[in-house]
C-alpha cells in the first residue's frame, strides 16, 4: 500500500529534496507550492500526512491549517508544520491551532521521516479506535502485532473475553453493560501504569472482547493481577442480591430462563518463548484453542488464564 504525503512549501528545493528521500519507499510524495493548490490536490485525492510551510503565497499554512481543520472530510489528516522559526512561542501556537506536530528546519532526515510515520500511525489508530473505549480496534492490533512479530523481540499475546457479558448486559441493559465494558478497558489501560517496563499494548476487538500484548517475562503476573482486578470490579457493577448470590437470571440464546455466574475474564496467553509466532493468524489460532479450553472447564469459579506452554 502506497502511503500518500503531500509536501506544501513554496521552496521547490525543499519539495524535490523530500520527493529524493522517500523515492523507492512505500511512501508517494506530491507537491504543492502555495495554499490554494494544497487545498486543490488534498480536495482531488486526500494524503495520509502532509508537510505544511506556514509561509506560502495566495493562501498561507495558518490560513490552510484553520480551513482543513473546520472540514470534517479533511480534520483527520496529521498536519507537520515545517517552519525556519523554532521559538518555544512559535511551536505552541501551531500546535494550538490544529497542528500535530512540528519539524524545524534545518531538519534531520531520521527525525523527519520518522515523525511523518509515527504521525500515519497514529491518525490509523484514532480511525481504528473502538467509539466507545477509544483502545485501537482490529486494524490497529493487527499491525501492531505484525511489528512485534517482525521485531522477533520476546512477546506475550493476550486474549481477553468477558464471560457471561451477554446475559449481563440482557438483564442490566446496554447502558450498564457500556459502563461494564469502559471499565474493563480502563482497567486494562492500568496495567501500563503498573508495569511500565513490560511494553503494555492493549486493544479492544469489539464487543467483549479484548488483546493485550507485552514482553512475556511477567506475563502470568499481568494475568494474575487482571484477573483479581476485573474480579473485584465485577462485583461492584451488580444489585446486592444478585452479587450475594453469585448469579443472575437471564435468558439464553435460545430464549430459555436460566442462571448464569457473575462476569469472570478468560485470559487465553500465547508467547513465543517455546513457539515460534511467525504470523497473526498463528497468534490467533493459538489463542482461540486455549479460549475454547478454558471455556470448557466445569465448575469455574472467578477470572482465569492459561498461558500455552508447548514447544513447536
């Protein structure tokens, strides 16, 4: 996929200079050098990031900023500022306009370069947030898996359903159940707080389920305290006399009464200490077979995990 960067800068220099640097990469560069011709080919085919002069002829970079900025076709786009102005004063007022972030010039090329793909990931990962936990959705997991996965640095996969969501949220109606699910991923986003060494991801698929990915050393102990984290919070999002009892009753998928247990996590792990985990859909395959076994043990009480422990 060729991502698309639209260069605004009066100085051709400048716009060929940047058309040399990502020339053979997955990168299209395209030019403009003045406002109104950026606002002509944003309008003719939207870029993916675009490098912005505040100086420019017939339509300057602050006036461009505003008007992107107030279309909602156009709001998304990550905007660089390039300007030869470094001043602290400068920079926040930029970025106070709409601007997400700023490269001064002289510039160096591997800062540049990797601000303009740090800026495309992120703009993928606000497209791809879940609406209501505002995690990164399944695009934004599956990437950021393909990253670790290519790093072959040390990696833990965590699969995270909510049992018995389906007849909570039956029962407690879809406002709880909202409330229920933000807090499973404020809980989650906690995590990175609490173990700030372990390279905490967390995702939200959709519905009840969840992913979290971190370096596989302490992955039993990120289990652990999920696990009694969600179970101490499970507790609190039910009336008294179904929390005393242990269970609620609610119909099942075929439309039957019958009692179903308080919201417990299953926790599936795959890590490649003793596997290799070459690709997403290994990763995947894994977890659903640990998810479908632990879903299948009787007499479960409270969240629990499983980390896979096999050797290819």
């Amino acid at each position: 996929m060729n991502k698309k960067l639209l260069v605004a800068d009066d100085d051709k220099s400048f716009r060929e200079i940047l058309t040399r640097i990502f020339k053979g990469s997955d990168w299209q560069v395209s030019g403009a050098e003045d406002g109104i011709t950026a606002f002509e080919q944003i309008s003719a085919q939207t870029p993916d990031v675009i490098l912005l002069d505040l100086n420019m002829p017939r339509l300057g970079g602050r006036e461009l900023l505003a008007r992107l900025r107030k279309d909602a076709r156009y709001s998304m786009i990550p905007i660089i500022i390039v300007s030869g102005n470094d001043s602290p004063q400068e920079k926040a007022a930029d970025l106070g306009i709409g601007a997400d972030d700023f490269v001064s010039k002289p510039f160096d090329i591997g800062e540049l370069t990797a601000r303009i793909e740090s800026a495309f990931r992120r703009a993928r990962r606000m497209l791809a947030a879940n609406p209501l936990t505002f995690l990164p959705g399944g695009p934004a997991i599956e990437e950021e898996a393909a990253l670790r996965i290519k790093s072959a640095d040390p990696l833990a996969f965590f699969y995270i359903d909510i049992d018995n969501f389906k007849a909570y949220n039956d029962k407690y109606g879809y406002l709880n159940g909202d409330t229920a699910i933000k807090q499973t991923a404020a809980l989650l986003n906690g995590l990175k707080t609490a173990f700030p060494a372990e390279e905490v991801f967390t995702g939200h698929i959709g519905g009840d389920d969840f992913v979290l990915m971190a370096r596989p050393e302490k992955a039993e102990e990120i289990a652990r305290a999920l696990a009694s984290g969600f179970d101490a919070l499970a507790t609190k999002l039910y009336n008294r006399e179904d929390g005393e009892r242990g269970f609620i009753v609610s119909k099942d998928r075929m439309g039957k009464m019958r009692e179903f247990p308080l919201m417990t996590l299953t926790i599936a792990i795959a890590t490649n200490e003793k596997r290799e985990l070459d690709h997403y859909a290994k990763i995947v395959d894994i977890v659903s077979e640990i998810k479908k076994h632990l879903k299948g043990l009787k007499d479960r009480f409270g969240s629990m995990y499983l980390k896979d422990r096999r050797v290819d």
